[in-house]
C-alpha cells in the first residue's frame, strides 16, 4: 500500500509527511518533494512547481502531482514580516468577533494558494495538504475553502504544531478522518492565539477589544499528541504542558522560534513518529483517534472585562509611576562621540560602536541614541530580553547586502595599519 493511501492518523503517513520539510533545505525542493511522490505511487509522472521565496509575506510552498494526485507542502513561518502579519491579524485583521472569527493573513494565504494550485493545474480530485506551523494553519483554511468549493472528491490534511486558524465556525468541512493535527506535548504555537484575556495583552496589544477578539479562535478537530519517553501517540485538542513565554511581541518570537530550544521544530515531530513507529510496528497502534474541536473560551463576559480593566490599570499605574520624577542616567554608560585623530567614534558604555568621519553624524548619532535611552525609562514596562533579541536581528537584517535596506550596514570596524 502507497503511504498517501493510509488513513490521515496513520503514523507513518505522519513520519513520512514530517520528512518532506527537509526539502526546504535542499536547493531543488520540489525535486525532492517530486521524486518522493513518484517512489510512493510508483509512478513515473511527476510534475511539481516551487512558490515563493524566504523573504516573501506568505511561507514557501512545493506543488507535486501524479496520476490525479496531488500532495502541498507549506512551509512554516521564515520572517519578521510573515510573523508579524500574522499576529497582527489575529489582533484585528478584520471588525469580525465572536465564532465567526478569521485570521485575514491566514485566509489571504488559504485563497491565493488555491487559486495558484487552480492556475498552475495542480487542484486534482484527490488533494493532500501538508503544512508545518504557520503553513499547518494555511492548510486547514485551504481545506476548507477548497471543501466549500465541492469541486475536489477527497480533500485531507496532515500538519505540525499549527496555531489557530478560525472561530468555532470557521472549520466547515473539517472532521478528524480528514485532518490530523499532530502536537508535541510541549509545543507552545498551537496555544496561539492565547484565549487568557491577560496573556493576550501581554502579546503587545494596545486595544482590550482585540484582545477579546483573540479569545474565540480556537483548533480544529482531528488534534493528536506525539509524545516520547516512551512513544505516545493519543487524541489531544491542545498541547497539555506546553507554557507561552513572558514576552512582550510574540510577533518577533514567532519568527525566531525555528532556531529556539523548543519542542516546535519539524525535526522534533520526526523523531518523535520514527520512535513511536519502531516501537509500534502494527498498523492497528499506529492510527490514534482525533481530539474534538477545541470549545471557546468560557470565562463570562464580565469576567473579561474585570481582567481587561485591571490589566489596563496596572499599565498605567506603572507608567505614571516612570514618569514622576526626573530621568537620570550615569554619563559613562550613555551614548557620547569622541574624535580619535581625523575620525570621531560613537561609543555606548564606554565601548566604541559606530565610526563616522564628520563631527555632525557622530554626535547626531549619540544624540539619538541617548533619546532612545531616556523614552524607555518612560515606558510602564520593557522586555529587556526581547528588546535585544529584536534590535539584533534588525541589525541583523540591515547588514545584509541581498536585503532590503540601503544601503547596508557596514558592520566589520576599520583597523588602523596595515
């Protein structure tokens, strides 16, 4: 039997949709994703194209198909500009609230790729959508917009640690013998967005009523929880352990979380199925039931507006607080331009950071530098943590030639000699 012909909750069609992600690796994708394809069907025509690039809005993605069969492969969150379209739509992408909820940068996504897959005639009769984290919740807004369209018999979906795509009515079509949505006990993206009321202002919302609007996502059926030690494959609707973080953008979070020591990873899920599938063998052990779809937030409506008004306070409280008295700062650890022979260096806290060769650009530079400084003793709150991991991945992004910003940064200081 062709793994694509296994039940979603299959194990191994589990395992063996994990290790499609590693094409995105590889310098021809939709090869490897192709051959694969064509080994399992034995089947020798394989067509398949590659969209996108990582530093588009939406995820890479790889179209594959043989025989009237077609299996997509979405890739995860890549960017800040990705992850921040995303959060920022579960704030308030559109004026809709309760059940009815959407997350507009998901369904921007979910829509342009089907009409992709449509254009480039890859939408067959019998579709397979593969997605990991913010590509998982892509797949389950494709499946059900290609499901309301009635024009594909069979319709499935297999994704990794996916956020929340949808109010409780936004999951037509979805049923667990057609989605399994595999979670690792401890990854922390299927919680997103969070449905605590506080925990949703903490993710850098200025607006109570979007974070209201946060609460009424919630996950579609079909969730399973891979677990190791020992290998437990069971029916889950969320991630049962899994903790969001104390940070103040979990925009910038969730584009950095690939490269984090968490258990969201795709090689996380992989190693998790291949333990699970040695130890058991059977096709009867390797096919878990699906969880239920996940119910709205239940806490009462005066009940949130208590924890909106007291979590507001609190900001403010804090922020008049910053604000009363005279900001000061030692002088040796602030911004100051000093010229060494015909050049004039910028240091902070006494080190040098920047070097320019005019007077003007160098104290401009400290003069700005040190107004940052003075607003964020202002502030009620500052994640210091994720202030620094943001500034260097900025930084970061502005020393990159192929980048956008021009010109780049210089970031390698000049030596003095030979």
């Amino acid at each position: 039997m062709a793994v694509l012909d296994l039940p979603v909750n299959d194990t191994t069609l589990g395992y063996s949709m994990a290790t499609q992600f590693s094409a995105f690796g590889l310098p021809d994708p939709g090869e490897s994703v192709g051959n694969w394809l064509r080994d399992d069907l034995n089947q020798t025509a394989v067509q398949y194209v590659t969209q996108g690039t990582p530093r588009d809005l939406y995820p890479q993605r790889v179209y594959a198909k043989s025989n009237g069969r077609t299996l997509a492969v979405i890739q995860c969150t890549q960017n800040n500009a990705s992850a921040i379209g995303l959060w920022g739509s579960w704030q308030g992408g559109d004026v809709m609230s309760g059940p009815g909820v959407r997350n507009a940068h998901i369904e921007g996504a979910a829509q342009a790729f089907v009409e992709e897959m449509r254009a480039l005639g890859y939408l067959t009769q019998d579709v397979m959508i593969v997605g990991h984290s913010q590509g998982g919740a892509i797949a389950h807004a494709m499946m059900r917009n290609i499901f309301l369209r009635r024009d594909v018999q069979r319709i499935r979906g297999v994704t990794f640690g996916a956020p929340k795509t949808a109010g409780g009515s936004g999951y037509a079509g979805i049923t667990e013998d057609r989605l399994c949505r595999w979670m690792t006990p401890d990854d922390p993206v299927p919680l997103l967005p969070p449905q605590s009321i506080p925990a949703a202002v903490l993710g850098g919302l200025g607006d109570p009523r979007a974070a209201r609007r946060m609460t009424f996502f919630v996950q579609p059926a079909g969730g399973r929880l891979i677990a190791s030690g020992p290998p437990v494959a069971t029916p889950g609707i969320i991630p049962p352990t899994a903790v969001l973080p104390a940070i103040g953008n979990f925009a910038g979070w969730l584009a950095g979380i690939e490269s984090a020591s968490v258990p969201h990873r795709i090689a996380t899920y992989v190693s998790y199925l291949a333990a699970y599938n040695a130890r058991y063998p059977r096709p009867a052990q390797q096919r878990p039931d699906g969880g239920r779809q996940e119910p709205v937030n239940p806490t009462p409506s005066r009940e949130v507006n208590r924890q909106q008004r007291e979590f507001v306070q609190n900001v403010f409280r804090a922020g008049h607080e910053q604000n009363a008295g005279i900001a000061r700062a030692p002088k040796p650890v602030l911004f100051y331009a000093q010229r060494t022979g015909r050049i004039w260096n910028v240091y902070l806290n006494g080190q040098v950071v920047a070097v320019g060769p005019t007077k003007k650009r160098a104290r401009g530079l400290a003069r700005i530098g040190n107004a940052l400084l003075k607003r964020l003793q202002r502030q009620a709150f500052v994640d210091p943590a994720n202030l620094l991991a943001q500034v260097g991945a900025v930084v970061e992004m502005m020393s990159d030639p192929a980048g956008e910003f021009r010109p780049a940064l210089r970031t390698a200081l000049p030596v003095v000699g030979p």
